[in-house]
C-alpha cells in the first residue's frame, strides 16, 4: 500500500496536481519517503500554503541529506529553509538556517553550483540591511553561476532580481528587459513551480513601480493562466488578486477591483503572509477613496498600516479630500525625502503634484513636474508618461495658462484612452473644461463636462461626480460682471495685453479697452494688477 501511494504522489507532483502529491505522500507509510520524495513534498505543502509541513519536510531532507553525506541538496534544503521562513515573518529561524547555509558552503567545491544560491541568500541578506550595491553584486554572481551551470531556476531568479535592481538605479528601460529575460524562462516551463511563482510576482511588482501598464497586464494574464492550471494552488494567488484587483481599477471595473483585493487579504492569511495582507488593504483604501467612501477608506489604511506597509501616497489624497491639506502636504513632503531612488520617487511624484496644487503651491508643484517630465522620459513607460502630461497641464492652468496646458492635457487624454482608463481620461477631461472655458469656449469645455460626468457617474465615482456638478452650475459672477467681462477679466489675470486678448477673442482692441474701463469700474480698482488679484481671489481662473 506504501508504495502505491508514493507512486501516485510522484505521478501527481509530475502532472502539477498539489493535492493529489500531498495526499499520498502523507499516506505512506513512515520511512518509505526518499530525500527527493521529501523536497517534493515541501514543494506541494508550499504550493497548498501548509507553510508548517513544508518546513517539517525540508527539515527532514536536510537532516536525510546531511546524514548521507549529500552535501550539496543539504545545502540546497538550507537555503529553502532560509528562504520560506523569512518569507513567512520568521526572522530567528530564517538567520539560523542562513547560517547553516554559510558554514556548510565551506566544505563544497568553489565552482560548485550552491555558491550560486548562497549567492542569492546573500543578495537578500544585503537588501534587509540598505545595501544596495552589495545586492546587486550578488544578483550578478548567482546569474554567472547559474549560467555556468545551466540551472534554470537559479538563472531565472538572479536575472528577475538583476532587472529589479538596474530599475531601482534608474535604467528602467534595460531592467525591463531582464524582467522578459526572466519571464521567458518562467512561461516557457523551464522553472520548478515555486520559483516560477516567485518571478512571476517580483516581475509584475517591478512593472507597476514604473507604470508599465501593457507589461502589467501581459504578465498578469501568464499569471493567471499559470495558477488556473494548478486548481489547488494557494501559494501566489493572494499576489495574483492583487494585480487583477490593480487592473480592474485601471480598466474601471471598481466593484470588481474591490472584491479582488478581499480575496487577497483572505488568501494571504491562509498562507500566513500578514505582512502581504497590507498591500491589499491598500489598494482597496485606494478604491474606496476614489468611490467617496473616506471613512472605509481610511479604515482601509489603518489596516495596511498595521501590517507594516506606508498607507502613502493614497492616505495623504484622502486627506486632501477631506480638507486636511496641511497633513497632505508634510505627508508628501517626507515621502519625496525619504524616497531612495528614482523608481520610487517617480511613484509619489503625481500625487504629490495633486496635494501641492490643492494647498495653492503651484511653484513647488512645478518642480515636481519638471523632476516626473524628466523620469517619464527615462523611463518611457505609457503609464507613467500619461501621468506626468496630466500633472504638468493641471500645473499649467493653476498657474494662469490654460493654452499652455492644452497640449498636455491632450497628450494625457490620448494616452490614457489608449491604456483604457475610464477615470484617468474622465479626470482630463475635467482639467480640459477649466482650460477651455478660462480662453472663452464655454461651448466645448460643456462637452468635456457632460462626458467627464457621464463616466463618472457609471464609476460611481462620487466626490468627482460632485466636482463637475459644481463646474456646471450656472456661473454667478462677482461685482456684476457679464460673461464677456469675466473672459476679458481671466485673460488680463493671466497677463494679456488687450492686443492679445482681442486676438484671442476676436474683437477690436477698442472694444477690448471699454470692457477694461466697465471691470474697473465695477471693482473699484485702478489697475491691471488689482483687477487680477480680485479675479484669484475671487476664483475665477
């Protein structure tokens, strides 16, 4: 009976068919389990988030293998021992078996593949301590080695971890190129499932730091494709939500969105990985803002914060929403100065521009956008370039030039169109009116309005949805001004000459003149400088 049973579980590890392999490895009978049968077994009670019998395994195939005199796979078992307790917040066992790694490697040939994975032990060491140099030097190494040896797994791991770090010093475009090098080899079949999961999580998490939307979604349906393969897979789902619930989101499917990420949060506990459960508390914080639900938005926060992952930059927008712009503005402040790199801070630059331009500082917004102009085009990601032209168009308008913002603003639009994103081109289209109505076409910039609304309100997206109902309100002018008046009004506010506004405006500069004496008169002010300060101070730009 024993041996049946092994003889399935080995026929059911072979067909990726987890629980099958569980099950009739836990039927045999005790001692009939080889060293292999027991490091298959860890992958499947791994694979099954039975992080427990996984561990208990490993350690009954490093002691079989120690034992035995098989160096190398005790070695190979210590590095997985290492590798998934830190995983699963186990620091102390995690060093401990770390250690093991390191003395046993001594007794091992130098050109022996094991240098390769301690390697990578190393690289992650290095990384918890802030050394980033020393990382990436062991990313090489594991890779050379890996190479050498033709180990697939090892080769796919140190390429994913190399692209991650050329990105993080700022070539994106070349670590880009490694993230494909490494998910070539994951979708191909040329890696044992627990690394392919490892890749196809590290990679798709790169790709979004950057805004790569495409690479995003084509990596997240492999991914997808992969887990539907493996019906019991628990193991890389929560992360696999995750990004479908990132997707949804941009795509406009917010109830979708919302419950991906709580389907995360539960898988993530059941593998008990707490500290992921923070990202998807996050990412649903992020929905819930956007849908005008702020107190569940910022109960979603608390939440991510608990499980130690920054509630920022989406708390800092929630408080911008809420009125609490004076928090919005230190949050941000200390994220751009905590920020290590440029990847990190291409992240926060949008939404720091959207929180300094809600508190009124357009000249530090305007540093910011010239710094995330910069990194956009560095980057040449779609995702993030869209992003940079809305910011620097909305600047444009805050500070008075609302045809200097329509290119922008055009750009932004025709970009976010293209990657499907419904509320990104509705928030465009808003920012659109405002520049067209300030140069007079109040006809189109109604078009832009009544669009903005209509996807707005099939998002259910309600504080947006309230903006535009404020935006399309009867305007009632100050001081008793006329429509023509308050045009002529916005374009000396934004330092036009009257040969200019009657350009722009299509009139005779003499009719231009006796608008300018009739606004004077009605505001009781003598000059061009006065007549501006009341237009700003009477929000009319």
């Amino acid at each position: 009976m024993g041996v049946g049973e092994l003889e399935r579980a080995r026929a059911g590890f072979e067909r990726g068919d987890w629980a099958a392999a569980h099950a009739g490895w836990v039927a045999s009978a005790p001692g009939t389990l080889s060293v292999q049968d027991l490091a298959d077994l860890a992958t499947a009670a791994e694979l099954l988030g039975r992080h427990t019998e996984a561990v208990a395994a490993l350690q009954d195939a490093f002691a079989r293998s120690l034992e035995g005199g098989e160096l190398p796979r005790a070695v190979h078992c210590a590095f997985r021992l290492a590798m998934t307790t830190a995983a699963h917040s186990q620091p102390a066992l995690s060093a401990g078996w770390a250690a093991r790694v390191e003395e046993l490697l001594d007794t091992l040939d130098d050109d022996a593949v094991e240098h390769g994975w301690v390697a990578m032990l190393r690289m992650f060491r290095a990384l918890g301590a802030g050394a980033f140099d020393e990382a990436g030097a062991c990313a090489d190494r594991a890779a050379a080695v890996g190479r050498g040896h033709h180990d697939t797994d090892l080769v796919a791991m140190a390429t994913c971890a190399r692209g991650r770090f050329a990105m993080y010093a700022g070539r994106v475009p070349a670590g880009l190129a490694l993230l494909d090098e490494s998910m070539v080899r994951v979708v191909a079949g040329e890696t044992s499932p627990v690394i392919a999961g490892h890749v196809y999580c590290t990679a798709i998490e790169g790709c979004q730091e950057v805004g790569d939307l495409a690479r995003v979604a084509e990596w997240t349906a492999a991914l997808e494709r992969w887990c539907a393969r493996q019906p019991d897979l628990l193991a890389f789902t929560g992360q696999c939500a995750v990004h479908r619930g990132q997707l949804l989101r941009l795509h406009g499917d917010w109830p979708g969105a919302l419950a991906e990420f709580a389907d995360a949060e539960r898988r993530y506990r059941q593998v008990h990985a707490l500290d992921a459960v923070g990202l998807a508390s996050y990412e649903r914080g992020e929905v819930l803002r956007l849908l005008g639900q702020h107190a569940d938005a910022e109960a979603a926060f608390d939440r991510a914060s608990d499980h130690g992952y920054e509630p920022q930059p989406g708390l800092a927008l929630l408080w911008v929403a809420r009125g609490r712009t004076g928090a919005a503005r230190a949050a941000v402040g200390r994220l751009l100065t905590e920020a290590a790199g440029p990847v990190q801070r291409a992240r926060l630059l949008g939404p720091a521009v959207d929180v300094l331009l809600a508190c009124d500082d357009q000249g530090a917004a305007r540093d910011l956008v010239d710094d995330l102009d910069r990194l956009a085009a560095e980057f040449g990601c779609a995702g993030l370039l869209a992003t940079a032209a809305a910011a620097h168009g909305a600047v444009e308008l805050a500070v008075g030039d609302p045809a200097g913002a329509l290119p922008y603003l055009r750009k932004a639009y025709a970009a976010w169109v293209a990657l499907d994103g419904p509320h990104e081109v509705a928030r465009v289209r808003v920012q659109l009116a405002r520049a067209l109505r300030s140069m007079g076409d109040h006809d189109s910039a109604r078009v832009e309005l009544e669009a903005a609304r209509r996807t707005f309100a099939a998002l259910g997206a309600a504080p947006d949805l309230a903006q535009v109902g404020r935006l399309m309100a009867p305007e009632v002018l100050p001081a008793g001004l006329t429509g023509r008046e308050a045009q002529v009004l916005r374009l000396v506010a934004a330092g036009r000459s009257n040969a200019q506004i009657a350009d722009e405006l299509v009139l005779s500069e003499k009719t231009v003149a006796r608008h300018l004496s009739n606004i004077f008169t009605k505001l009781d002010v003598h000059s061009r400088t006065a007549a501006a300060a009341f237009a700003f101070e009477h929000d009319l730009m």
